[in-house]
C-alpha cells in the first residue's frame, strides 16, 4: 500500500503475486510460533507444582491466568508482537494518508486520464484498511491492558464483567473484519452476497457457463483496470517529472538572469567608474592648463609693463642728460 501511494509506476513490479504470498505465509507462520508458545512450555505448570496446586494426575481448574504464564502474554505477546506492529502500521498509515493528500492537492493539468482517480482509489482503500486497523486496536488492547495490570499490579481488583468484555472483543474481532471488507471494498461485497445468496439462502447457482463467462469478464475488467491504473501512474510520472524539470528550468533561468544582471551591474558600474575618472582626469587637466595658462600670461604681462617701465625710465634719464647738456652749453 505504501509503495502504491509513493511509487505508483514500480508498484506491479514490486508486489507480485508470488511475493504476496510468501508474505501470508510468513505471517501464518509467525502467528503459529507465538501461539504454540505456551504449548512447548512457556505456561505455569512448574509454579503449580512447586506450589502444590496440582496433583500427579496433572488436573486443575481451567482458568486462562492459572494456566497462561503473565510474563508471556505481557512481555512475549504484548511487547513484542502486537504493539510494536500496531505503532509502525499507524506510522505507515500517516504516511500513506500525507503523501496521497499531497498527491490529490495537487493542481494537475486536464488530460485524458485523470491521476487524481487514481489517488482517489488509493485513498478509499487506505481508508479500508485503517479502519482494520482501528478496530483490531479496540478489540486486542483492553485485554492486554488488564494483562498488563494483573501482572505489574496482582493486589489490584479487576471486575468480571470488564474481563468478559474484553475477551468478547478479541473474539469479535475476526467477525467484523470480513463485514468491513464487504461494505468498503467492491469486490469483497460482491463475493460476500453471492456466498450468501449460495450458501445460507439456499438459492440456485448460476450455471457453469454462467460461471466461466463471469469469470471472463471479471479478468477482462481486472487486466483492463490494471492497465489503466499503469497508464494513469505513467501520465503521472511523467508530469511529476516534467513539474519537476520545469522548476528546474525556472531555477536554472532566474540563476542564470541573477548572474547576467549582476555581471551586467558591474560591468555598468565598472564603465561608470571608469568614465568618471577620466572626465574628472580631463577636468584636472583642462583646468591646469588654463591655470598654467593664466600664470604664464600674467608673468608676460608683467615682464611686459616692466620692460615698459624700464624703457619709460631710460628715456626720461636720457632725455634729462640732454636737456641739461643744452643748459650748459
């Protein structure tokens, strides 16, 4: 189940046929293992002896806790083989019911198989099977809690009517599993009416050829829904795994349009930078050489009003010496 919800493409490939059944097998197996326990001698008949409770004819009250070892059903049956199975089945189902709740909101585009159909039979059958669970949980843990409270608490009192209860429950358990199957899932139910239809209301059955031509289209209907569902988990494959390169380019695309803008920012500022140096370079330039300008013109200027000066005073001087030259004479 958990790899139909995860991997619907591998699931065929995976649970086949023949591994299926070597799963029952085992799990017959182990459930004989722990039910025969008691009987290779794991039970109380060494503390009857010692406490005198049984004779040498071996007889005793016939009651489940004189004779059923505390310690067994506690440590062996309880620890061991019903609740660490009954936690990992509701850690499986939590996953199972997330992953078909994150497949199912999902927005898939239309097309001609819809996955969502698919998921949606997944989940009704999950829902089936936890239901199982469920009821397997209320039935078995009432008797093993009063296990539990007779072997860690022996002074504390127990009703007799909650023990009944209790073992009612566990017994009840195997009658209400196939009635569940029968409501939930199609085919139990159709199975289920026709072995009552047969069986208990005593109605003719149908002829053989009846039979051999319902058992024909029942394969033609199984191998075409098995096909379906393969081409359903196909087409959602494939848009999973073009979901997932689309974002994939997206990411890739904004990456590579993050690295062109901030080359392209560092180029600009680079040019930027560049041409403000040397605008202002040009600046410094233009503005020495119009000051270098200027100097030299002002030192021209007054090279030229001192040379003017200079010949202004060498006249006078000159024309001083002549005048009084001319007095003198």
């Amino acid at each position: 189940m958990l790899c139909s919800a995860l991997c619907p493409c591998s699931y065929k490939r995976v649970v086949t046929p023949r591994r299926a059944g070597t799963a029952v097998v085992a799990c017959w197996m182990v459930a004989f293992v722990v039910g025969l326990t008691p009987m290779l001698g794991w039970n109380n008949l060494q503390r009857l002896q010692e406490n005198a409770s049984i004779g040498a004819d071996l007889v005793i009250t016939c009651q489940f806790e004189t004779v059923i070892s505390m310690e067994y059903m506690v440590y062996f049956n309880f620890f061991g083989w019903v609740l660490p199975p009954l936690l990992l089945m509701l850690i499986i189902y939590a996953e199972i019911f997330y992953m078909i709740h994150r497949q199912l909101n999902k927005k898939v585009s239309a097309s001609n198989a819809d996955p969502s159909k698919y998921y949606d039979k997944e989940l009704k059958l999950a829902k089936s099977l936890a239901l199982v669970l469920f009821l397997f949980a209320l039935s078995w843990l009432p008797l093993h809690i009063l296990n539990c409270i007779t072997l860690f608490c022996p002074a504390c009192h127990k009703p007799m009517f909650l023990i009944y209860i209790a073992i009612l429950l566990t017994h009840g358990n195997s009658a209400v599993n196939p009635v569940v199957y029968a409501f939930r899932i199609k085919r139990f139910r159709s199975a289920f009416l026709k072995i009552w239809k047969q069986y208990l209301c005593c109605k003719d059955t149908p002829l053989l050829g009846n039979q051999a031509s319902e058992r024909k289209d029942n394969h033609v209907g199984e191998q075409l829904s098995l096909q379906k569902d393969d081409h359903v988990a196909e087409q959602v494959s494939l848009k999973k795994d073009s979901h997932f390169g689309e974002q994939w380019s997206e990411e890739k695309e904004n990456h590579v349009g993050e690295q062109w803008g901030e080359e392209k920012e560092n180029h600009v500022g680079e040019q930027w930078g560049e041409e403000k140096e040397n605008h202002m370079g040009e600046q410094r330039s233009e503005l020495k050489v119009n000051h270098n300008g200027e100097l030299k013109d002002n030192h021209d200027e007054r090279r030229s009003e001192q040379k003017d000066n200079h010949a202004g005073s060498s006249r006078a001087r000159r024309r001083r010496t002549t005048w009084g030259s001319s007095g003198v004479s």
